[in-house]
C-alpha cells in the first residue's frame, strides 16, 4: 500500500506514531541556490528542417511544459534539523535512514546526523557516480550524490546483503568463470546512469532519482511487508522502489505537482490519500 500525504512534512510526521518505519530515504532539497527545472518536450516527424535523427528521420521538438522546485535556503540546517529529530523518532529499533544529498551540504548534514544518533550509528558513506551532462574546464565536474546511512541502533539493524543485485567484475578473467557469471556484491561506490532523459522510468520531475539505486536500498535495508518512509518524495520514485519489492510506504510533499505526478505514476495500484 502507498499512502501519500500532501503538506508540509513537519506537520504530517508529528501525527505519525514512535518507531513506526522500519527504513526511511530522504532526497531533500541540495541547497544548489537556483530552482530545479526539468522541461518536457515533444518530438513531431518533419519533411524539412529540424534535427537529423540516429535513424536519418528529421524530427522538430516543440516544449510543452516545464516544472521546477525552489532550491536556495537562508539556513539550510536549521530547515532540515527538526525533520531529522522526527525520522528518528520514526525509526523501528532496527530501523535505518538514508540521507541522499550532495558535495554542498553533506558534510555540515553529517555532523549534525552524528550529534542526532551518535557517531556510533553511521555505518556508511554511499557515493552514487554517474557519467552523464556537462563538464567544466575549470575545475574535475562533479558526477557523483553523497547517500549517508545511519542506523537507529548501531548494534542491530537490518542488512539483508545477499537481496542485493550483483554488478560485474571489472576483470572477470582474473575473477574466474563461476564468480565473473555471479558478479560481486557492490562496495560503497555505486555506479549508475541518471534516469534517462528518454527513458520509460521518467516522470519529468526535476532531480528525479533511479529506480536501480532505491530498488537495491529497499531490497537489503528492510524486508517483504514493512513500512517505510519518504518525506521528501518529489516523483515518489523511493514508494515505486518500495511498492514493487512488496513494502507498504508512506510519502509526504508539499507540492502540488509531486503529488500530482505521484497519483498518476500510481494509478491502478493500492493507494490512499492521507488526511491533511
């Protein structure tokens, strides 16, 4: 089952009960200092003009809309403090939180995390790197998030390592012919492509994140009938990973668009609307 709630996710965890959640990701807001915009386009095949396609078609795109999201705070941390207070108190004692951010704040949001938890409670620094975009000749372009990963008790939480996907080996031959078929289990450096700007996966949300990385948190960080948590859910790509490996998930966004590209990514599966 997924539960949405529309408005501010302060007030929609304060009606939540202690130890509720047996896993919660969160993808706040990077505190970039410009809007976040993601436009749509559509392709239209012409005779003349336009661009020429892989398959030699000519194609014209047309924009057909455009959604955005302010990302700028005057105090970034004071913002996200009270809302890291209440995901602990969510938290199941075996319980996890993953905190997806970037090079800007991660460092300040993880002095903050350990004073929250203890230092004891981080077990990991996740680096999710990609190759995709723009480059910059003036310093090495930044291609990868910062995922942080904090359990509510340090000494028991679940890990469920053998749920994970495999990935290759980078020299199977040396690897052997069994353990190169097999793959190995990832390390804390994940690589994998953005959603595709083309892909069926895209909702044309801004900063949308890949089912492939929320699936592989879902799959070894709870089990088959938990509940878990996004409070920060955009597109409500983290609910898809959870609905899809048969968890139940809570979602909470104060905008209008999330929720609105969230009731038709869910249309025809079990969903409600949580109260105000």
């Amino acid at each position: 089952m997924l539960t949405i709630h529309h408005g501010d996710n302060l007030d929609v965890l304060a009606r939540l009960g202690d130890a509720s959640f047996d896993l919660i990701y969160i993808d706040p807001p990077f505190n970039t200092g410009r809007a976040q915009v993601r436009t749509s386009w559509k392709s239209t095949r012409v005779s003349e003009g336009g661009r020429v396609a892989f398959n030699g078609e000519r194609y014209t795109q047309v924009r057909v809309g455009s959604r955005s999201f302010a990302d700028e705070f005057d105090d970034y941390l004071g913002f996200l403090e009270p809302r890291l207070v209440e995901a602990r108190r969510l938290l199941s004692p075996t319980g996890s939180l993953f905190v997806h951010l970037d090079y800007r704040e991660v460092h300040y949001a993880k002095v903050m995390l350990d004073q929250l938890f203890g230092r004891a409670s981080f077990i990991n620094e996740i680096i999710w790197a990609y190759d995709y975009g723009g480059r910059t000749n003036k310093r090495w372009s930044p291609k990868h998030d910062n995922i942080l990963w904090y359990a509510r008790d340090p000494r028991r939480f679940t890990f469920n390592v053998d749920a994970s996907d495999r990935v290759p080996y980078l020299a199977p031959g040396l690897a052997g012919a069994e353990k190169a078929a097999r793959g190995k289990v990832p390390t804390d450096t994940w690589w994998h492509t953005i959603v595709s700007p083309t892909g069926k996966e895209k909702t044309g949300y801004p900063a949308q994140k890949p089912l492939g990385i929320l699936e592989r948190i879902v799959r070894v960080h709870s089990n088959p009938g938990d509940q878990l948590l996004d409070f920060f859910a955009g597109s409500g790509s983290f609910g898809d990973a959870a609905d899809r490996n048969g968890r139940d998930c809570v979602l909470v966004d104060s905008s209008r668009t999330a929720i609105s590209v969230m009731k038709r990514r869910f249309k025809g599966r079990a969903m409600q609307l949580g109260s105000k």
